[in-house]
C-alpha cells in the first residue's frame, strides 16, 4: 500500500516490472520504499548518492551470487550474498517466501526466494554454506528473517509436491496436513454412496497443505542457525490480498513484494 500503481488497485506499492504496470510506476514506488528504509537519495558533502537495488530474473532454483557491486547484466538466479556496504540486495515475492539473513560480526548479509522448488533444493540451507565460504560466517551468529508469504493454512499442493520433500528431508512428511474435503450430497444422502463405484462417486481425495514457513525454518535449524534468532512473519500473502500481493488468491494479476537486505557501513 501507498504507491502508485494503479494496474492492480489505486495506490498499491507494486516493486516489480511486471507486464501490467507501467515502468514508470514501478520506478517511482521503488524510490518511495527506498526513502521509508532511509536509504533514498542522500546527500554527502557536495555529491548525491543512492543506494541500487540489486535483483534477479528468480527461476525457482537453488543458485545463489556472491555480489560486490550493481552487476553490469541481469543476474539469473534465487539467493544473493554481500559484504559490500551501500547495496539493497532484493528479492521479489508474491506468495513465496523472502528469506534474510545477517551476519552482523563479520558484516554481511544474504536474501533468498523460497518458494516450494527453492526449498526442497534447499536454497536457505545453502545460503548458509555460501555466507560462510565467503565470509567466514558461523551459524550460530547468524540471525533471520522469513518474511510474509503463503502459510500453511493456505498453500494447498498435490502428491507430487509431498513425494519430492518425503524424499528429500527426514521430517519431510512432518511439513504436511491433509484436510478431507466435504461433499454436502454425500452428507445429506450417505446410503447412495455407499455401494456406488462408479467414476465420480469413490472417495475423495483430501487436500494437502505445505508449511513453507516451518520448512525454511527447519532448514536453518539444521544450518546451525540458534531458534532463538530465527524470527517470521505470521502474515499470510493468500489470506490478505488487500495488503499484500498474492499470485494465487488474485490468479496471477498480481504485483510483487520485496523482501530487501543491506549493509549501512
């Protein structure tokens, strides 16, 4: 909220160039965000500076990039790591989740698009590795953040989803809930189907619901990360499409969050 887009309601705050809303908006609303976090265009002695945003063209992938400077080209990828004081290190949500990390002994910092694909290739486990590549950084000085994205309550996935983090994680299954969906004909008239076989009328299938949120969480856990300085937001992106932009409460018509890191000094 107070931006202005005007693509997908009056006033929103959409920070990605997406394909309904006009370059200009999107520019000027990064300038508004910029200028809430105190980091817009400042002046120090007679020059004026500003601090870039540093995106990705995100894939759902695990790749992540050790950047020191505004890159020359569009970075490919999902995760972003620096030391370099002066940049905003974004990454652009909808319903997945952005996951930051900072390790404020040796001074730097990390961002991280987590959606499903992203986790179960353990895009934030590995984040965790790069920072200390690269860095040095320990895991029990790190401290994160999961930002707003799709909870549990609402992240309905198929079998195929459940089958890939069972295969991939010892609590995997611990990441699930199934709901049995109802069927008001079957309740008002059960003896019809009781003995009825035919296609359409077998049992249903229940509904399963990933917490994309617990398994990020998870996954620092695992890293070395302390509970104590894992922190996340309770907002639900498909529960709150008034406030924030969800992919699939507004069926793709969408505008984009972000979720930003950077490093003062």
């Amino acid at each position: 909220m107070g931006g202005f887009s005007r693509a997908y309601g009056k006033g929103d705050l959409n920070l990605g160039f997406t394909k309904d809303d006009s370059r200009t908006a999107v520019e000027r609303n990064r300038e508004a965000f910029a200028r809430q976090l105190g980091l817009g265009k400042t002046r120090r002695g007679s020059r004026r500076t500003e601090w870039p945003f540093v995106t990705l063209r995100q894939i759902h992938s695990d790749v992540i990039h050790c950047v020191d400077s505004g890159p020359a080209k569009q970075l490919v990828g999902d995760g972003m790591i620096t030391s370099t004081p002066g940049l905003l290190l974004a990454i652009q949500t909808a319903d997945c989740l952005p996951v930051i990390l900072v390790d404020s002994k040796h001074h730097a910092v990390g961002v991280f698009h987590a959606g499903w694909r992203g986790t179960v290739q353990r895009i934030v486990e590995k984040g965790v590795g790069e920072m200390f590549r690269a860095f040095g950084t320990r895991p029990r000085d790190l401290r994160a953040a999961i930002g707003p994205g799709i909870q549990g309550c609402c992240y309905e996935v198929g079998e195929e989803v459940r089958t890939k983090f069972e295969s991939q994680f010892e609590y995997g299954s611990k990441l699930f809930r199934e709901v049995k969906e109802s069927d008001p004909v079957r309740e008002k008239y059960p003896l019809l189907f009781l003995t009825a076989r035919a296609p359409g009328h077998g049992e249903l299938a229940p509904k399963i619901f990933l917490d994309l949120v617990e398994a990020n969480r998870r996954q620092l856990l695992a890293a070395g990360v302390p509970k104590k300085n894992i922190e996340a937001s309770p907002l639900c992106t498909n529960c709150r499409p008034e406030q924030l932009f969800s992919y699939r409460a507004e069926k793709g018509e969408t505008g984009r969050q972000m979720g930003v890191v950077g490093i003062r000094q």
